[in-house]
C-alpha cells in the first residue's frame, strides 16, 4: 500500500521479554515522526524470544533509520523490516451487532458469505462477527454493515505476520551464529 509517496512496511522485532521495552521502541518512532498503524506483540517461535510486529508509512531510507536504531537496544536480538509482498498477513476484526436489526435484514447469510466472516456469538440482544483478513477487507465490512444496521462496538486486531521464507529469519541468523561458534571451538 503506498500513501503520499511512503509505503506501508512492517517492523518485526525479537526480544526477550522485557519490561518497558514497547516504550523504548515507541519512542524511536514518535522521535522520527513517524505514526503507528498497527502493533502486535506475542511469543514467536523460538521459546524465550517474543514478537513485536509494528506496521508504519514512512520511505525506505526512513525505514532503515529506525530499524538500526532499533536493533542498538541492547534488549533487542534483532529487528527486520518487510514489505507487504514479502509476507503472509492477517488481521482479525470484531463487530457487536443489535441482533433485531440484524435479523430485520432477513436473510444474514450473504453478506457473511461474501465478506468470508462468521458469526461467533448470538443472543437476542446483540450478535458479534469475527472477520479475518487485510484491513481493507475489515474496513469494507465495517462500513457495509455500519449502513444497513448499525455497529454497536468494532475492534481490528493489529497486523500478524510471517515471512514467506522457510523459516523465521532469526532462525537462520542464531543458526549462522551458532555455527560460527562452533568453528571458533
């Protein structure tokens, strides 16, 4: 996605799990101007190492800039920065809807159907939908539905990400790590 001449790119940061560091990788941000889209934190897939996934507009020169000043923390192990065609992406939303308005509707079925969503909860008072997908999907729902009967509540997740590589590209650097060591030995 590109914005006034800035595209969108995706931070992804390993750390160990530590107390104030989402602070300290803010701060680097709000320093260099630059807005937060989307932020994601949870374990990865190497045991004792998390994921921060951020999403920003900014350049590449820009881009570069922070993810240097990033990975000088000394609680980071390293932090990459992707394009949207380099990874697989999702978000998640949820929309709280008035279930006699909904169902004043008739038929539900095809506006789940084609927005690919589904219903995770109904009573007689709300009905909450669970879409998964890229934000302009989410947003495409959010405004479809906000014209026919209404939001109560919305939440878009951030973005969650892999890489189309094999392998988490920590993986390949603690592995090229590990075997310099071994040499060394």
């Amino acid at each position: 996605m590109i914005m006034d001449n800035k595209a969108l790119y995706t931070v992804t940061i390993f750390s160990e799990n530590t107390v104030g560091l989402l602070n300290q990788v803010a701060i680097i941000f709000t320093r260099r101007g630059l807005n937060i889209e989307t932020l994601s934190v949870s374990p990865s897939a190497i045991e004792g190492i998390h994921k921060f996934t951020i999403t920003t507009f900014t350049d590449k020169e820009m881009i570069e800039k922070v993810v240097k000043q990033i990975d000088k923390r000394v609680d980071i192990v390293k932090a990459y920065y992707n394009t949207d065609e380099d990874l697989i992406f999702q978000e998640i939303a949820l929309y709280k809807l008035s279930t006699p308005k909904l169902l004043s509707l008739g038929s539900i079925e095809e506006i789940i159907r084609r927005y690919n969503a589904r219903i995770l909860d109904m009573t007689e008072v709300w009905t909450v939908l669970e879409k998964t997908g890229h934000s302009e999907e989410t947003r495409d729902l959010f405004r479809e539905l906000s014209e026919k009967v209404g939001v109560l509540q919305f939440i878009r997740s951030g973005r969650v990400a892999i890489t189309k590589s094999k392998v988490e590209r920590l993986s390949d650097m603690l592995a090229a790590m590990e075997e310099k060591l071994n040499r060394k030995k």
